[in-house]
C-alpha cells in the first residue's frame, strides 16, 4: 500500500474484517484489493467484511476494486458485505455508481455482523 491509505485486519465475531484506512485512489486501489484478497484466502469463513468508514477519498478505481474484489470472492464461495456509514464521503460516490445493486452495504459494524448471524 502507500502511504495514502493503510489497510488493517480484525476479527468481530469470528468474523474477518478488513478495515481500510486513509484515501483509495487510482495510485493504491490495486494494493487494497489484492490485500484484502491475501485476507480473505487465508481465512475460512464464508464472509469478508470490508469497512470502509475510515475512508476519506475514493475515486473510480477504488470503486472498481470493490466490484472486483466481491466478484473474485463470489467466484471461490464467499460473501463480502461493505460498511460504509451513511454520513461517510463516499457514500454518496458508491449510490451514483450504483454500487448497493452489486455490493452489500452496511451503515456499521454491528448491522453487519448481524446481518451474518
């Protein structure tokens, strides 16, 4: 990653979470999402959870890493499920994409969680 964003791994729940941290630009969108694919390989649960309410800056590389990276989980079985709080600056960018036809969106962690269970 560079030093734009800074992306951290947690779990909630047994549940594994990808928290990503800072700007997702065109420079580091790549980074991200191989990142978070390392993350979600090497666990065995059905369910990433990718919260982006850290996030100050997204453009459409960043947008596209995401539809990527819930392709690429589908593909081998697993869900990922994307936090994104309703006051957050990206939000607004992730509806004009259309995004919540194609990615699961959450206000926050707990709906999230509960929404797995």
């Amino acid at each position: 990653m560079n030093e734009l964003a800074r992306l951290e791994f947690d779990r909630v729940s047994g549940i594994p979470v990808a928290r990503v941290l800072g700007e997702i630009d065109l420079s580091n969108a790549g980074d991200v999402l191989e990142s978070s694919m390392e993350g979600a390989f090497s666990d065995s649960a059905g369910t990433l959870l990718v919260d982006l309410s850290g996030v100050t800056y997204m453009d459409s590389a960043g947008i596209r890493a995401l539809f990527e990276l819930s392709e690429r989980l589908a593909a081998v079985g697993k869900r990922m499920i994307t936090i994104v709080p309703e006051e957050s600056p990206i939000r607004r960018v992730l509806e004009l994409a259309d995004a919540p036809t194609a990615i699961a969106l959450e206000t926050d962690l707990e709906g999230a969680v509960a929404g797995i269970s």
